[in-house]
C-alpha cells in the first residue's frame, strides 16, 4: 500500500511543533543581534568536510534559498521557501539540489542552538539574503 500521508496539507514532519505554538510570540524572543553575528562567523568558518569556496559560505547559502523558493508552483500556490521542505523528499534527492544537504548541515549548529525560535524556512532563506548583504549586496 502507498501511503499518502506525506500528501497532507499539514504534514507532522512540516509543523513538529505543539498544537499550541505560537511561532509569532517564539521569534520575537530571538536575540536577533546574538543570531547575527553567530550566522555571520559561521559564513567564513571554513570546515573541513566541506570547505568554502574561496573562504566563504555565501553562494552556496545564496543557492540553497534560491533553490527553495524556485520550488513555487503558480498553479496552486504550493512549494516555494516558506515551509523549508528542500530537507525532504523527494525535494532533497532532486539532482539540482546536489549539495545543498551540506548547507544545511552548516546551519544545523544553528538551528540547534537558536531551536524554535527560528524556523528551517526562515533560517533558510535569512541564509540566502545575509549572504548577499555579507558579501557586499546593499
């Protein structure tokens, strides 16, 4: 049997939080100038199972949230960066979307720290931007 759960409007595996979360009220408790310049260090912190590109995270955090938001279908609204489902299948296997699992192992130090207080989504696409802003983008 295939199961179609996966298919549901709000999966488990999207939303793992409390029936009453209130991720408006969780954000606005993120020490966002702390979060900042955690992400910021992490941008030149060049690992060695992954090394930067030139000494710098930043195109592939500029590639990982372009890649989330081109999965937006026009035709019934679904897809696109706002739920970061690039972490799943079969988004995460598509050959596209090679290497953007390291990415997100880069950020994970910061997802864990930071927790709910910041979605995978918004993490996600904050990557892409404060790379370009890091980089020099105004």
């Amino acid at each position: 049997a295939v199961n179609l759960k996966i298919l549901q409007k709000n999966p488990p595996a999207i939303d793992p939080m409390d029936e009453g979360f209130d991720y408006r009220q969780a954000v606005k408790t993120l020490d966002f100038d702390a979060f900042e310049r955690d992400f910021d260090a992490l941008l030149t912190d060049s690992q060695a199972w992954w090394p930067a590109d030139f000494g710098h995270y930043g195109p592939l955090f500029v590639r990982m949230a372009w890649h989330a938001a081109g999965t937006y279908r026009v035709q019934d609204g679904r897809g696109g960066g706002g739920r970061g489902m690039q972490r799943f299948a079969p988004l995460n296997s598509w050959p596209d979307n090679v290497s953007l699992d390291k990415a997100r192992r880069l950020l994970w130090p910061l997802k864990k720290k930071y927790g709910s207080k910041i979605s995978w989504s918004d993490l996600i696409v904050y990557a892409g931007n404060r790379a370009m802003e890091h980089m020099g983008f105004t």
